[in-house]
C-alpha cells in the first residue's frame, strides 16, 4: 500500500467508522469537493453526514472492502453496518440491523483529497430497514396513465 493510499484509507476509515471528522478535515483541500447523486456537497455538508450516521446508527461501522489507486485516484469499496435507533432520513427507528455498500472514488494530489465522487443507493439501506418507498403522487399517477 502506498503511502497516498494508506493515508486516505485511514483517515476515511477514522472519520467515517469511528466518527473521528477530524482526521477526515485534515486531509482533504481547502477546495474539497464531493460529488453526489444530490449534487454537490462541501466538507461541512459531509462532516454532517457523517454524525447524523453515527447518531442513527449505534455500532456503527466502516469496512473497506477493497481499495486501489493509480497516479491521481484513490477507490474505496466500502460496506456499513449499524443498528437503525435514531431518526435518519425522516424514517423513526426500527431497530433493525443494516447492512449497505458502495464506493468512493477520490483524486489527490500533493498528499491531499481534492474532490471524492461518491456512489450508494439509499435504497438498499431503506430496504434493509423494510421501509417500502412508493414513489411520489405525481409518479403514481403518470404510471396509471
């Protein structure tokens, strides 16, 4: 393993396992970016993200399943597991243990994180919690037609 790669690994896995934001802040570029299904997202926007999953979830966890690199990129295949008793995204909890996977592929150069392009499917987490998302009225109705 390569020092970039042991370094961001590390503080990926300190951050969003262990809840350490700091290590995360330390290594990233004051123009960090990180690129969504929702867009856009600045550190602070991630930071947030990252304690709202250690408020809902108790035990939770990070495992990085795989993770490789070339000059200018870093990729992370990462699973997560925690138990659903707080609120996250406006679902109360339900006790419920989960399990959801993805990715992040992250460039760098001079030893910091300049942007992270991330990919999961909340989804899978909402059906792992047997939460049942019907689509909006709007799209039920164009589906009747």
């Amino acid at each position: 393993m390569s020092t970039m790669l042991e370094k961001v690994v590390t503080a990926w896995v300190r951050a969003w396992a262990h809840g350490e934001t700091r290590a995360f802040e330390e290594i990233v570029a004051d123009s960090y970016v990180r690129h969504s299904k929702t867009g856009q997202e600045q550190l602070d926007v991630v930071i947030r993200q990252i304690e709202t999953s250690h408020t809902a979830f108790s035990d939770f966890t990070v495992k990085i399943l795989h993770a490789v690199e070339d000059d200018q990129w870093i990729a992370i295949h990462w699973q997560s597991t925690g138990t659903h008793t707080g609120e996250y995204m406006g679902v109360p909890p339900t006790g419920r243990t989960v399990a959801v996977s993805g990715a992040a592929f992250i460039k760098h150069a001079n030893g910091k994180i300049l942007e992270e392009t991330t990919v999961w499917d909340p989804r899978e987490l909402l059906s792992a919690m047997k939460i049942m998302h019907l689509g909006t009225s709007s799209t039920r109705a164009k589906e009747q037609v």
